[in-house]
C-alpha cells in the first residue's frame, strides 16, 4: 500500500485555492469517511481516516471555509483495529456543517448520493471530489495485473456518482460490488495515471509510470527469452529428427553416396542436436548455413527416392518421436 501512502501524503498538502474546490473536497471526504450521529438531540458529524495529514486538511477545510470549530482525536490500534486512525468530529453546529456539505438535504433528512453541488460542478469541483474521496476512502495499488485504484464507498448512489464525475474528467470508471460492498474501480494504466493527474498527484503519477514502465520492460524481457527458449528447444527437436533421417539415407544409399554429402551428413550424425549454422562452422572448409542445409536436403531426398524405388521404409518413416528432446509446449 506504499502507493497510497504516498499518493494520499501528497495530496494531503496539495493547495488549492478556489472555494467550490475546496467544499467539493470536504464534502467528499465527509461522504466517504464521515457518519450522522445523533447524541441527545443533536447532529454530530464524524469522519475517520487514516491519515493525521488528510485529518489536518479536512479540519482546516471546515474551519476556513465553513467556520465550525471541529475536534481531533486519536484512536490507537487495538483489537481488530491495526492501524492509528484520526477521527474529525463536529458536535455544537454539526447539523449545519451537514447540511452545507449535503450530507443532510434541506429539510433535514440524509442524503444517499452526492450534494448536487458536487455532481452538477464544474470540472475542477469534480477533479477536488474526486481526490476527497480518494482521500478518505482510495487505494491505489502497483502497476501489473492487478493494477488498480479504487473507492470504497457507502453505498450504490455515490458509487454512480463518482462515476459519472470521472466521466466529466474524461476518464472511464466502474461501478461494481465486491465482498459486500460498493467500489468504483479503474483498471486501465492510463485512465490511472490520467485521474491521478487530475486530482493533483503529480509526482505520484511519475512514480506509477516509472514502475509501470520497469514491469513493462520486465514482461517483454520474459516473453522474448521464452520465445527464444521455445525457438531453441524446436531447433534441438528438428536436429535430432533430421540426424534420424541423415543415419537412415546413409543406409539407404551405402556407397552410393556422393563425397560433399557424405560430409554434410557425418557432421550430423556427430552433431545431432547442433544448429545448422554451427554445423556450418565445424566443416572444412567451412561452409554457410544454407549449403549445409541444402546438402543435407538432397542427401535426403536422393534416399528416399531409392527407398521408393526398393520398396523400404524411406527416412521420415524411422524418425522416433520418444527420442526427440521435449516440443516447446512440453509435448513430444
């Protein structure tokens, strides 16, 4: 989760100065992180996060752009709690902090998806919901198979929501559910690194492409030495099932056989799993591939034709699959 700890760090001192931004933020982080409670009487707004600098931000938010004092607390790792998790509490004017940040619509009651300043936005207030609900609620996990970044969310309204707020950016997202609950899920690299780049995670895009680019390089490394292995390995194969076939010509023929392709086929029998260019090399005088192999064709070819001719088993008859070195899918 490095990724994110750093992607959410950087975010978390991002600066931004246009006020719709800043309240489309909070009012995401306050979505997907924050809970309505009701304590004798009175709406109490609370958000848990993960991160002290994404606390920060949130209580500076609310106090610059709002003017409600909030509180912030620790809460220790204990029990099924692994991590320190920063808690953002507003108690005395949380109902009013609710219903300008859209958690609570006019006449008091929750709202399911999104405050409608926020999906009917411009793009900078979909980029700044965008990155306050990655705040509170994202993962982003590292360039490969299973490259992606995600949101957690509280329920199928703003998963829809935040989809189309991508879709203003250009970027295409998916709502699904998963292990019980609501996600929104990039999977293609670029529309990653395009959403990180509109949400102001500058240097953590170079990073994502940095890494994506390594894997990248790693992948097309592998797919080459295992097609050059599988290359090799059908080498060995034809060379080993044409030093079965050289041996029967040679007996087919016996002294028939001409001098230069007498050569050509002893090389062979006592190189059966070289490659036509080695064989090349070790003849004298050395000889390219090509003349080797067409050597070897019609040293063949004139075999079989006398095998025809006394009715014996030519020299593709005799080839014995058992003794040939394994085909490139593991089969003989």
């Amino acid at each position: 989760m490095a990724l994110t700890a750093d992607a959410k760090e950087e975010l978390s001192h991002l600066e931004v100065t246009r006020p719709s931004a800043r309240k489309a933020e909070a009012s995401a982080m306050l979505r997907f992180a924050g809970g309505l409670h009701l304590v004798g009487g009175q709406v109490v707004v609370e958000a848990e996060l993960d991160s002290a600098a994404v606390a920060r931000r949130l209580h500076g938010i609310i106090a610059e752009m709002y003017g409600h004092r909030a509180e912030l607390a620790v809460l220790a790792p204990s029990g099924i709690r692994r991590s320190t998790r920063y808690i953002v509490r507003v108690e005395r004017e949380g109902g009013m902090l609710a219903r300008q940040t859209g958690l609570l619509d006019a006449r008091g009651r929750p709202v399911r998806g999104m405050p409608p300043a926020v999906v009917g936005g411009a793009a900078v207030d979909a980029e700044a919901a965008w990155r306050g609900a990655f705040l509170a609620r994202g993962s982003l996990t590292e360039p490969g198979r299973s490259a992606a970044l995600e949101l957690f969310c509280p329920g199928p309204e703003v998963a829809l929501a935040m989809v189309g707020a991508a879709r203003r950016l250009g970027v295409a997202a998916k709502a699904r559910e998963a292990r019980g609950g609501d996600r929104v899920v990039l999977r293609d690299g670029d529309a990653i690194s395009a959403l990180l780049t509109r949400m102001g995670a500058h240097r953590t895009v170079l990073t994502w492409e940095e890494h994506r680019t390594r894997r990248e390089v790693r992948a097309t490394a592998h797919r080459l030495a295992n097609f050059d292995d599988a290359n090799l390995r059908r080498s060995a194969r034809a060379a080993v099932a044409a030093g079965q076939r050289v041996q029967r010509a040679l007996e087919i023929l016996g002294d028939e056989v001409p001098e230069h392709l007498l050569s050509a086929g002893r090389l062979r029998l006592e190189n059966r799993q070289a490659s036509l260019e080695e064989l090349g090399r070790l003849a004298d005088p050395p000889l390219t591939k090509d003349a080797v192999a067409g050597r070897i064709r019609r040293l063949l070819a004139m075999a079989d034709k006398r095998a025809e001719e006394l009715g014996v088993p030519g020299t593709e008859e005799v080839v014995d699959e058992d003794q040939l070195p394994p085909s490139p899918d593991g089969r003989h």
